[in-house]
C-alpha cells in the first residue's frame, strides 16, 4: 500500500517562524501545538498570559493533524467497561463530560467562524458480526439505563442510511460529526496568535527543569508549563511508560463516482464505527472520498514512533475496506499516526506530582478530536487554581507499565487476545 500525506496536510501549509536558539521567557511554555496545545495556548492567552507554544516539528505534524476528523463521545475501551470499573453513575458522568467536550468543540468553531467542514451529523454505532451485535446490544442497553442519548437503528432503518456489507445493525449516537481535522488546526493556531501566544516550530524540548526547559539550542524560561505531547510524551521526561506511543493506520478512496455513491447511499453523512473490539472507523469527505481508519493498533520496541512496519498494516486495513462495502473503491493511498495511550484507555490530566509548575494534558487514547479542543479550558483552570469537575481523567499517574519487555508483549498480548475475541464470538 502506498504511504501518502494525511489528505488534511495542505491546510497545514502555512509555517510559523522557528526557534533560532537563546533564551527566551514565558508565563507559560507549551509543549506541543496539536489540538490539545493549541487550545491551552488559546485559553491561557484569552486570561492575559504570555503564552509560548513550542513544536518540535510543524504545527499539525503528530496525531491531530493525521486523524480521520471524526467528532464524538466516548472515552476509554467501552462504556460496559466503564460502569464496571467505576459504577454507574461515574461512568454517566464522565460520558457526559464527553458529550460536553463535542459541544465545546462546535461552540469553538461557531464563535471563531473555524472554516473546518464541520457537520453535526451524527455517528452510527454498527455490528456486522454475531459478537459485534452482542457488544452494540449491551452498550444500547446501559445507554439507555444511564439515561445517555441514542437512536436504535434495525438493518432496515440502517439501510436507509448506508448500505454495507451483510445485514448490520446500528445505533445512531446524536451529539457527533465530523470535521477537516487540518483546518481546524491550523485555524486555531492562527486563533491563538491573535490572542497574544506565540508558536515555534523546530523547538524540540529534550528535559524539562524548575522553571526552564531544555531545548535543543537553547533553553525556555517559564512560569508554568503545560506538556500537550501525546504519543511522544516520554520524549520529555515525562510519564515513561505510562503513556504509550501507538500507531493508527488510516485509508483515503479515490474520490467516488456517482454509481459508487448510489450503491453506497449515505446521504446523512453520519460518521462511522463498529462494535468490535479492534474496530474500524470511517467518514465521508467534502470532495467524495471515504477516510477509513483501523485495524490492529501497534506498538513497536521501545516506544519507537517511526513509521516502521506501515506498509503491511495499511495492506490489512485495506482489505478490512475492501470487506465492508459493496461498491468497488479505488484506493489513493494512506498515512500512519501516533497517538497516547494508557492502559486503562482513560486520559492524565493533572499537575505533575514531582514539578507542581507543571500540568500534563495527555492520554486520549483516540478520543482526541473532542477531548483535546474541550481540555484547554481544564488546562487553563488548573494552572489558575480553580477548581475541576471530579472526574477520574483529572489525576496525575495513569498506570505504569514497567519495563520494555512487559510492555511490548502485553500490548501485543492484548490487541492479539480482543482480536480473538471479536473472530470467535
């Protein structure tokens, strides 16, 4: 399969200036200007601070700018997880909360005019397998006890909005959509800018100190800092294996014809999942194409974040597309990305128990596009002293998979084991 740039990569065109070295003062220095960095550095420039957005890359260049621009609720494995662990009325909480996060983000793009295609059409939840309806039936089931918004979908009524391959069931979750992840970014970069924040591409932060950090070439004298890194978090010194680096793979079609788009219908434009354990995840495009992520995720030795090993995961993908729909596509191509993970699949947000200077915002776990626009405002709430809603993501040490070895081989042992699962139910 051939590896292309993100389809989202040209709204990310626009470069801002690089560090050149030396020192430089902040009230607060922000590591990382995807989503979750560029919505600290908005929040914290509309309270009057002088806010300086470090990226070691480009703006964009991790896993916000390499997503597949789906908008929804959800955080961690499941929600029957969630109740499990944490009870009932926790886990409606915290599902709540994430259904605040996507009104946040339509909030943001409505008040800023963010031109990102943003399209509040909902998401379709489907089962395509025995094991896969069992799952989607359970999760309607305990949507319904909590009181959560949803809309059951039969094959008939599924069929009138998407055709797929066998005869799969559905729900519709209402409070979704999807968006030009590019855009976005980009948008609220240039958003923070005019609020008074800074950005710098090329500054690579390699330690970080009481009241400074260590960048290659120079050094940043800040206040406060808020580490916005992601899946190359441990990069910092931060979090080493509690935040794992985790590569997605994602897909994008020629653009369709009308005969294609016919057979498929589609219409709604809702954005996709399915039920399954290691599930895929796909989205129509304002130029008619289908972006189609998933397959296995995959950690590589040591944390590595290179692209190795891309090629035979895009091929598996690939034939995942092929399986799921009936018309015939022609594939353009596709992109990796690396994204947080923890453990037990919920965020770290929190001051840092060994530097109380420091806030980590981290860990989304592919819940990204909602939580990481929605966590700027916790961000800049926690460094100001107010207090946060008790939610379990705000707290400040995530699981700790100790040891390479171990970690390597549980997530491989895991992604092996809920692949079973899913072809044996």
């Amino acid at each position: 399969m051939k590896g292309i740039a993100p389809i989202w990569a040209e709204a990310l065109a626009a470069r801002f200036p690089r560090f050149a070295g030396g020192t430089l003062r902040a009230d607060v220095a922000v590591i990382g200007a995807g989503l979750t960095g560029l919505s600290a550095a908005w929040h914290l420039a509309g309270r009057g601070a002088r806010v300086l957005v470090l990226e070691a890359d480009r703006v964009g260049a991790g896993a916000s700018g390499r997503s597949t621009g789906l908008l929804g609720p959800g955080v961690g494995q499941s929600l029957e997880a969630l109740v499990r662990r944490l009870g009932k009325e926790r886990a409606r909480g915290l599902y709540r909360a994430t259904l605040d996060a996507v009104a946040e983000v339509e909030r943001l793009v409505r008040e800023e005019r963010i031109d990102c295609e943003l399209e509040m059409s909902g998401q379709l939840v489907v089962a395509r397998s025995a094991g896969a309806r069992c799952r989607l039936s359970r999760f309607a089931e305990l949507l319904g006890e909590l009181g959560l918004p949803f809309e059951p979908l039969d094959a008939a009524a599924l069929e009138r909005r998407i055709r797929l391959s066998g005869r799969p069931e559905a729900i519709r979750l209402p409070v979704a959509g999807t968006l030009h992840p590019g855009r976005l970014v980009s948008r609220l970069a240039e958003r923070a800018v005019k609020r008074g924040a800074t950005i710098l591409e090329g500054a690579q932060v390699i330690g970080i100190e009481p009241g400074r950090l260590v960048l290659q070439g120079g050094e940043v004298r800040a206040d406060q800092v808020v580490v916005a890194t992601a899946g190359y978090t441990a990069g910092v010194g931060l979090l080493a294996g509690r935040v794992l680096p985790v590569h997605l793979q994602a897909l994008v079609t020629e653009p369709l014809d009308a005969a294609a788009w016919s057979a498929i219908g589609w219409a709604g434009r809702e954005g996709l999942l399915d039920a399954r354990r290691i599930f895929n995840y796909f989205r129509r495009t304002a130029d008619g194409r289908i972006v189609f992520g998933g397959g296995a995720p995959r950690y590589r030795w040591g944390g590595d974040t290179s692209g190795g090993g891309s090629a035979a995961a895009l091929d598996r993908l690939g034939r995942e597309l092929e399986a799921t729909f009936l018309a015939k596509l022609s594939i353009a191509g596709g992109w990796t990305g690396v994204i947080g993970y923890v453990a037990d699949a919920l965020p770290a947000i929190q001051r840092w128990r060994e530097n109380q200077a420091v806030v980590h915002a981290v860990g989304w776990c592919g819940h990204g596009v909602a939580l990481s626009v929605a966590s700027g405002a916790w961000v800049s709430a926690l460094l100001a002293g107010e207090a946060l809603p008790d939610l379990p993501w705000f707290r400040n040490d995530p699981p700790l998979v100790p040891l390479e070895p171990l970690r390597w081989a549980s997530f491989k042992t895991a992604v092996t084991v809920m692949s079973l699962m899913d072809r044996l139910a």
